[in-house]
C-alpha cells in the first residue's frame, strides 16, 4: 500500500525523519511544513502559517491529501494537533494533548511517575516566591531549576552556585510560571526513545545527547550541540539490555498509567534518564523524538521507518517485526550560529550544507539559490563507522567543510566514550 506522508517541523530531527522515510519503499509521497532549505530535497515544501495551530496542521494535511501526518516538535503536539488531525480521519504518529502532558507539564511528569512507580528525583513545585529561599535550602547543591512548562530545552539550570539558581528560579516566578525545585540526580544520562501505540512499546537504540553549549559541559543549556548512538560503555551487546529494562521498569509502567487515565499515548515516548548508583531515574520524558539523538538513532535503522510509525498510528506496533539495525555507530556535532543560546546571528551564507551526512535546522534557501542561517541550530553533522572512534572521526571530518560566519561546535562530542571514560555506577544493594 502507497503512503503519503506529511511531516510538520523545520528542524534537523525532520530532516533525519524525512531521509529515513524516503528510503521506506511503501512511500509514495512525502511533504514537510514548513521545512527548511535542506528538506525541499526529499519533500514538497508546504506552507503553514502556524506550526502550533492544531486546526492549520489538519487542514494543511487534509488538503494535501495525507495518509499519515508525522509531528516533530513538541509545541503543537501539547497544543493538540495530533487530536485534529486524527479528528478528520487521518493517521497521526504523536500523542494527544492530553498525553503529551507528560512533556508538557514536568508536575504531571511526577504525579504519573509517582503513581506508576517509577524512581525520579523528589521535586517540589514552587508558585510563591516567599517558600523559594526555604525550598532551595531544603534540596541544597547541586540545584536543579525548571520551568514547569515547556522551553525548547533551556529551561533547565543545573548549578552549584545557589544564587545562580535563585535568580533562574526568580525569572521564572515572575514570568508567572511555577519553578520546579528537584535533587540533583548523579550518573551518566541516557535517552531511550520508545515507539509506543497505546499499549505496545518498541525501544529505539539507547542514545546520549551532549546539552550544554560548551565543551566538558560548560556553560548554560541548549537544546542540544550532539549525540551518539548506541552506547559501548552500557555493556557488551551497546545498551540493548539496558533498553529492555528501562521499557520494563520505567516505560511501560508509564505508558500504563496513561492508559488507565484514559489518556493511552500513541507517538514517540522518549525517557532521559541518569543511570545512577541505585538504578535508571527519571531525569524528564518527552513527548516526541528528540534533537539532536534523532539524527543519530536513525542513521542507523534498517527497518523501514514510514511502515513502523504507520502501525503505530494506528495501534498496529505489536505485528510489526522486530527492528533492524546497521552495525556500528552514528556520531552528531551540531553546528550553532554566532550567538546561540541567546540571541543567534541570521541571514549569513553557509558554505557545504550539500553535503552527505549534512542535515538541515535553521536554513533557508534564498532565491539564489544560497542557503543562509535561520535559526540558533543550524546544521546537525552525522558521521557514521565501524565503531563510535570511526563514527567520530567521520562527523569531524565532514563538518570540516563547512563554513558558516561566526558558528561554533563542540569539539568533544563523544569523546569520553571514545576514551572509555563513561562508566554506570555499581548499583546498590
């Protein structure tokens, strides 16, 4: 059966999504809104006025003619674009609002955790300032701070410095929204992306993103500067094992809980974790997949991805095979432009975005032909090799040709997995 399938976004993450669709031959079609100067490769560019309208999304999809609407980011998923399109008959891969309230509100994160049972750190939500001061005491350094609510990743400080995360925390409290004060949860963090249909839950390779602008982790967060995937240091056979019992002690009891709330979720279930010395935790979950690991986790996917979202719209996930992997290893260094995580600099020529393995985020094609900066993410370079040193070696060698004024990149981006250095703590007891 031929599938036409839309995908909304304009980032790398739909750029991976669209390159890993084309090559599903049950694809007849694929259209991207609104995309960027790199997907106009692969897909129809499509306008749309508003990605977070739930009511463009569905119409956008229903004019086009869609037979599955795939929804990268996750402001219009919680907005409930996934509930529109499914309204007006058409397949959806991503949650309804109601689910997505698990990215969307880190509170509701916790009460679902709590009552499924699965371990995070405590947390408490502040809305008053005059308990600040007592709260961040009560959890004392290192202080994790979060919005409550979502912020493109860069909501999060984490920090040693207690008037650093007072002033986050106060910033928050002023804008009117609550802070959520937590412990900090120590241990090597894990992103275990899970194709969930309701009930069905399918893990994708473990992966790590590297979140701070800066390389050894310096300096604030971004929405992420790279990855890689799988994980050699989470055991003989690169994190498999550690997958299946993170979906057994933490995904599915989740994606139950939901279920039982009359909320099933039916999309990409992602879990950050820390593999702390008592076991896997709950860092955050979000609602779709997430960029940059996306870029990596499928570089190296066999199985047809178009036929495997598809089921998983349709509650279908349980009669698909089990997946396919290339061996070997995927490596992602994100190229940001001068300026980025603040106020990035735009409208500048990049030099070698044509190349293979190079994916497109904040681009634009000028009428030229020259594509120019658009955003604070640029470009996602993924080198791919035998193992994650060849991987490595192969994304730096590729974003060696490319120039874009003023941009930067984090030079370390797996390297200490290279070097062996990531090990999980002995788990207690």
């Amino acid at each position: 059966m031929g599938v036409r399938v839309l995908v909304i976004g304009s980032g790398a993450r739909e750029h991976a999504l669209l390159l890993a669709m084309a090559q599903d031959p049950s694809v007849t079609a694929l259209g991207c809104a609104p995309g960027n100067a790199g997907t106009r490769a692969l897909a129809e560019r499509l306008g749309l006025g508003d990605v977070a309208d739930p009511t463009e999304v569905a119409e956008l999809a229903r004019g086009w003619r869609a037979d599955l609407v795939v929804i990268g980011p996750e402001v219009p998923l919680v907005a409930g674009a996934a509930d529109a399109v499914r309204a007006i008959g058409i397949a959806c891969f991503g949650p309804s609002a109601a689910a997505a309230r698990i990215e969307g509100s880190k509170v509701f994160a916790k009460d679902v955790m709590s009552v499924a049972g699965v371990r995070t750190a405590p947390a408490e939500m502040v809305d008053d300032p005059a308990r600040l001061d007592a709260v961040l005491d009560r959890f004392g350094p290192p202080y994790v701070v979060k919005d409550d609510r979502l912020a493109a990743g860069k909501g999060v400080v984490v920090s040693t410095d207690r008037e650093v995360a007072r002033t986050h925390a106060m910033t928050l409290l002023d804008a009117g929204h609550p802070a959520l004060l937590e412990s900090y949860l120590d241990g090597p963090e894990v992103s275990l992306f899970c194709l969930v249909d309701g009930r069905t839950v399918r893990p994708l390779l473990p992966a790590q993103d590297f979140k701070r602008v800066g390389d050894d982790d310096t300096g604030p967060n971004t929405g992420g500067m790279g990855a890689y995937a799988p994980l050699p240091w989470a055991g003989p056979d690169n994190g498999a094992t550690l997958g299946n019992d993170i979906v057994n002690s933490i995904v599915e009891p989740v994606v139950t809980e939901l279920d039982e709330r009359g909320t099933p979720f039916r999309g990409l279930l992602y879990a950050g974790l820390a593999l702390t010395a008592q076991g896997p935790a709950v860092v955050e979950f979000n609602c779709r997949f997430g960029d940059p690991e996306t870029q990596a986790v499928l570089a190296l996917l066999r199985s047809p991805l178009a036929r495997l979202l598809y089921a998983t719209a349709n509650g279908q996930l349980a009669a698909e095979p089990p997946l396919e992997w290339a061996p070997g290893a995927a490596v992602v260094v994100v190229v940001a432009a001068d300026g980025y995580p603040g106020t990035p600099r735009l409208g500048d020529v990049i030099i070698g975005s044509e190349a293979e393995g190079v994916l497109h985020a904040g681009t634009r094609m000028r009428d030229d032909g020259a594509v120019l900066s658009s955003g604070g993410r640029v470009l996602s370079v993924v080198g791919t090799g035998v193992d994650l040193a060849a991987a490595r070696n192969d994304a730096y060698r590729r974003l060696a040709g490319i120039r874009l004024i003023g941009s930067h990149h984090r030079s370390d981006i797996a390297l200490r997995a290279v070097k062996g250095l990531v090990t999980v703590p002995v788990t207690a007891g």
